[in-house]
C-alpha cells in the first residue's frame, strides 16, 4: 500500500471528508518523454559519415565527409531559420567515418586522413568556435571505417575505430594517447560503431558474425564502474537478424539527453530495398550495462548513415548532412483536474482502465493542448481536502487509447479512455524468436527483459526464491505479445506482478503478510458481500525432468473428492523444484476459492494488499482478505459520488 500522510490518512478516514481528485495529462509514454521531432532543415548535401555535438553554450556542432574532404558547421542558437547549409572545408580526409564530442566547452573532432590508415583530432576549448590543428592520434594496420569516440570533463577520451573485422580502443590520459588496442570480442565485420561515456565507455557496435547472423550489439569498454578499467565486456543484443534475410544494420548514434537513446539503420536489399533509421531507449533507472531497450521504432527517413544525436538543458537533436530536427525535453503535464465531470478506473491483474469525462463548454477543447495525444500518460491520484490543503497519493497511470467528443442537449464533453501499463505490453509483439537456454538467465531476468521491450521498468518487491534460482528454457515466439509470454512464465512461480505506473514489481503474496489496512472500523464500509468457495483445484501432480512432485489440499480432497491439476515443466530437474510448484498450484488455487467486494469512501489502495473488513451484519471481524480488484467512481453534478468498490479474495 502507498505510503499516505497523516493529514490524508486521517480525511479518507472522516464521513465528512471533501474528495479532491488530481488528474494530469503529458507527453510521456512508460515514464519517458516522447520526443516529437520537427524537422528545421533539408539540404542537398549528400548522404555520407557524418557526426553531430553540443557543447555547454548550446551552439549546435556537426561534421561530416564527403568527396576526400572533412567539413564542418557550428551554429552558434541552433533553432528555426537558423542557417544550416553553411560548412568549412577543413582539409583532405578518408571518406570514413568521423566523430565528434564533447565536455562543458571542450570538443574533440576526429577523422582519418585521405591515406585511409592516420586518424588525427582537432580540438577546440571554446565550445567549437575554434578548433586547433590536426594532430596524429594512432595509425591503423588498416583502412579504417567507422569511428566513434567521447571525453571526459578531465580532457581524458576514448576513440574507438574499426579496421577490417576488428574494434581498436586508444586512450588519452593525463594529455598523451596511447597504444591502440584491439578489443577482445569478435565479428565477421564491422558496420557501425558508438561511443558515450557514463561512469564507463558505453559502445554500440553494429556488425555480423561468422554465420551471417546480423547484430544491434552493446558492449563496455571498463572505466572502473561496471567494467574492469580497459577490459571490454561480451556484446549483449540489442537486435538481430537471421542470415538469408538480407537484413543488416549499420551506422549507430548514442547519446543520453534524458536517458540512454539509441539510433541506428536498418539496410534491407531484397525487393523493396530500404535504408531506414530506428530508434530505441533504456527505461530511466535502467543502466547500461544492463542492456534493458525498447523494442527499436522506425523514423521516417531514408539514410544509409543514420543520424546522429545531440543534446543541450532542454532539447535533443537528430542530425543527417541534409537534415536537422529537434525536439523537446521538457515534460510539462497538463493539469485537467477542474475540467473533470466523471472519471472512472477499474484495476485488476493483468490490465486496468480509465474513463475520463471533461467538460467542453464553450469549446474550450476544440484545438486540443499539445498533451492530450493517443499515447499521452493519464495520472489518478485520489486524496481529500484536508487541514492542511489538498493532499493526494500519487495514483495509477494510464496511457490514452482513445479520445472522443460528444454534444448532446447543449452539453460538450471530451471523453478519455485509457489503459494501465499491461496494456503496453500486450501491443509488444515479438518480432522475431526469443529464446533463453537453460541457465542462462533466471525468471526475474527473463521478466525484465520482456518489460523493457514494452519500455517499462522492471523490479523486485519481495519476489519468490523461486523467481530467483530458476534458470529456465523459455521462448518467446514470433507474434507472441508481451503479455502472453509474461503470463506463460509467472505460472512457473508462485508470485504476481503489481504495476505501479511504469513500474512493474515482481512479489510473492505471502498468507503471513501483515495486514495493510482495516475497514469497518476507522474506515467507514458502505456494503459489502462475501462468498467461500470451493477450491478448483485440490490436489496438484508436477512432472519435471525425471522427477516428479505431488500436493494434496486434504481438507478439500474430503469435502469434493480430488480435483487435479497435472503440470509438465521439463525445466525442473529435482524433487524440490517440483514440490514447488506443487505448492504454488495449490496456493494459486486457494487465492481464488475466496471472493467478494467492498464498497468504501475512496482509500488510496493497491492490488495484492492484505486488509482486515470488519462487518457486524455479515458477521465478520477483522477478516483478513487480499485486494484483487480496485474500481474508484468519482461523480459531479446532480448526483455526486466518491467511491471505491474493492474486489477481495484469499490473503
């Protein structure tokens, strides 16, 4: 249950309490800002390697390659009408990659010389507006191809290129570069690299291997935080694509203007060929040694090099040769709360929703704010006016699915419909098979896999032993939604998943957990019913990997006979394991032979909490009981409500 103050606590409590509702609208889908890109530039130069940075003044950096010259642009207040077709030719280059970055006002320009083998820098400490000469950073063994680099605020930077089928890392520390080092992975070929540094040197790394399987990989280059210092971590999978699909990716961006952003292009050369820019991102805790990424979004675009990314306070921007688009950072929810005549949520495993109505009086919603969008996250947080003002418990959220107007008797609303997180990930859809083989990775892990494919975050509450010590054979089909693998995986555990906004808890409902809250004391109950029924399941028989599990409910084999559930998981290879999850069938079971429902004045209540009604009339006392549903009616007008009707079952 939410933490609430005394104040609110006390309210929700008293039969004269004032209801007090806030309802907020924004641009944000599972907790991160949807970034909407206007483009403010399209030019003719052609597409090719190319790279973009932002300094701590804001002004604008790009570079790029092309026609055996490196050429370069600042723009001092990037923004609409700003001048973007005027470049520097700087000097004779490769027609290779290129790589820009930078650290308050330092910035760091590299690129390969017109031999194909030299890569030199021009460094600049007044935010690009000058840049010194070229100097020699490292020589190649051979041609080089991509690069991709960052620095530090201390002036320490990495540059990372790639020569044939191998990455190479040289290092400036303390002033001086190093040796260049090959990395300690390995590909068929290199089609892309990218660089941010966090703590460690994040890269990306496009490229195929030596059964022609092509990869979206990520990788940390060690500086101390989560990687060994100067050691490289496996390649983790961002995405793949089998050989024979004439699929490959190339030419990635990385950058962290909120949280870690990805870009990259998709090549396809069958019937229909494109070049297509993707883009994905790391839910906001998440870390990047993590590798937890949304499931990859196509942008409108053809480009065989992708675009690069930059970012100032309060703005990202995406860069091409030809093209510059920018988009806001700012997260300003709308506040509807006074607008609101009806609002309705209905709560329960596996999916919630939202029915707001507003009023439209006046038109007041004809154009509508830039926040009200299919996709916009809907807050409900319920309170009271209490003694010390308005409070609220931050409530669900929802996302919006669907936006209606409707004018009858004189009367204009604007109707919201919308759903909880589960429903993000439903509309994930598995593109391609995912498959974990046995003991590569626990149920938890598993889980937040799935989650972050949706863009939602993914931890523990109190999860089962079992979540964390069993390291299954699972696979995710093509066309399988988020939500069909997720169910299919927690009936192998005895815990549920609470969502909490974006957030999404693995926990185990324990039938000794304390009671959270009380009703029918302190708490006024306004109705109640109450049912005992008989368990479906009575006596559970489990068959692992040659061993074999069984469970009885002896009570409830006298009073209807055995009532059996057979369960075949090969991923269980002892005796224990299968006792288990004997138990869990039998425990699930139980939770569900007890039902009822509660009508209350609204509490700021969660599913699964364990609460004790007391009700004279229906001759209970401090029965315990779990939260299993929640549905808030909140009323203006003629007939004014605030309530909450709880659906109850087994603690």
């Amino acid at each position: 249950m939410r933490t609430l103050p005394a104040p609110l606590l006390a309210a929700q409590r008293s039969s004269s309490a004032l209801p007090y509702l806030k309802v907020t609208i924004s641009d944000r889908i599972g907790g991160i800002r949807r970034l909407a890109f206007s483009r403010l530039y399209t030019g003719s130069e052609p597409d090719g390697y190319h790279a973009a940075a932002m300094p701590s003044d804001g002004s604008l950096l790009r570079a790029r390659a092309s026609g055996g010259r490196v050429y370069y642009q600042r723009v001092a207040n990037p923004g609409a009408g700003s001048n973007f077709a005027s470049w520097t030719d700087l000097e004779a280059a490769a027609n290779a990659g290129v790589a820009l970055c930078s650290d308050g006002s330092r910035v760091l320009l590299f690129f390969v010389d017109p031999g194909g083998t030299i890569l030199k820098v021009r460094e600049s400490t007044d935010n690009g507006a000058t840049l010194g000469a070229a100097v020699t950073v490292a020589t190649a063994s051979g041609a080089v191809v991509w690069l991709a680099a960052d620095v530090k605020p201390n002036g320490d930077a990495l540059l990372l290129y790639s020569a044939g089928a191998a990455v190479y890392s040289v290092k400036r520390a303390g002033g001086s570069w190093g040796s260049p080092a090959a990395w300690s992975n390995s590909a068929a070929s290199i089609t892309g690299l990218a660089c941010y540094y966090q703590g460690d040197w994040n890269a990306v790394i496009c490229q195929t291997n030596s059964a022609g399987e092509a990869f979206v990989s990520t990788a940390v280059f060690g500086d101390g935080f989560s990687q060994a210092a100067n050691t490289w971590s496996a390649l983790r999978e961002v995405t793949r694509a089998s050989a024979g699909s004439n699929v490959s990716f190339r030419a990635p961006f990385l950058s962290q203007p909120d949280t870690s952003r990805l870009a990259f292009v998709e090549k396809y050369t069958g019937s229909a060929a494109y070049n297509r820019p993707y883009h994905s991102y790391s839910p906001a805790t998440a870390d990047f040694a993590s590798d937890l990424w949304r499931e990859p979004v196509p942008f409108d675009l053809t480009s065989d090099y992708g675009q690069a990314i930059a970012f100032s306070a309060n703005a990202a921007w995406l860069c091409t040769p030809s093209g510059v688009w920018t988009a806001s950072l700012a997260t300003v929810p709308l506040d509807i709360k006074a607008d609101v005549l009806e609002a309705v949520t209905d709560d329960k495993p596996f999916g919630g929703r939202c029915r707001i109505v507003l009023r439209n009086d006046g038109g007041r919603y004809a154009t509508l704010p830039p926040q009200i969008k299919a996709g916009a996250e809907l807050r409900m947080s319920p309170g009271y006016l209490t003694a010390s003002g308005p409070q609220v418990s931050d409530g669900p959220a929802y996302w919006v699915d669907s936006i209606e107007r409707r004018s009858a008797k004189g009367e204009a609303t604007l109707l919201l419909e919308g759903r909880d997180a589960w429903s993000l990930l439903e509309q994930w859809v598995a593109r391609r098979q995912y498959a974990w083989a046995a003991g590569e990775r626990n149920v938890f892990g598993i889980l937040q896999s799935l989650f972050s494919r949706a863009g939602l975050e993914f931890s523990s509450a109190g999860s089962s032993a079992t979540a964390a010590n069993q390291y299954p054979a699972f696979t995710v089909h093509p066309g399988d939604s988020g939500l069909t693998a997720v169910r299919r995986l927690l009936a192998a555990v005895p815990d549920v998943i609470l969502v909490r906004g974006e957030f999404a808890f693995l926990t185990e409902p324990l039938a000794s957990e304390a009671t959270d809250y009380a009703y029918g004391t302190d708490h006024p109950l306004l109705a109640g019913r109450y049912a005992d029924q008989t368990p479906a399941t009575n006596r559970a028989e489990v068959f692992g990997n040659a061993v074999f599990g069984e469970r009885f409910d002896w009570p409830g084999v006298q009073s209807t006979y055995d009532r059996l559930r057979q369960v075949d998981d090969r991923n269980l290879t002892t005796v224990a394991q299968a006792e288990t999850r004997a138990d869990a069938v039998l425990r699930g079971a139980a939770l569900a032979a007890i039902s009822g429902e509660i009508t209350v004045p609204v509490n700021c209540q969660e599913l699964y909490d364990v609460v004790e009604v007391t009700d004279a009339g229906a001759g209970l006392s401090a029965a315990r009981r779990r939260v299993l549903g929640l549905e808030l009616r909140y009323m203006t007008g003629a007939r004014p409500a605030y309530e909450q009707r709880i659906s109850l079952g087994a603690p």
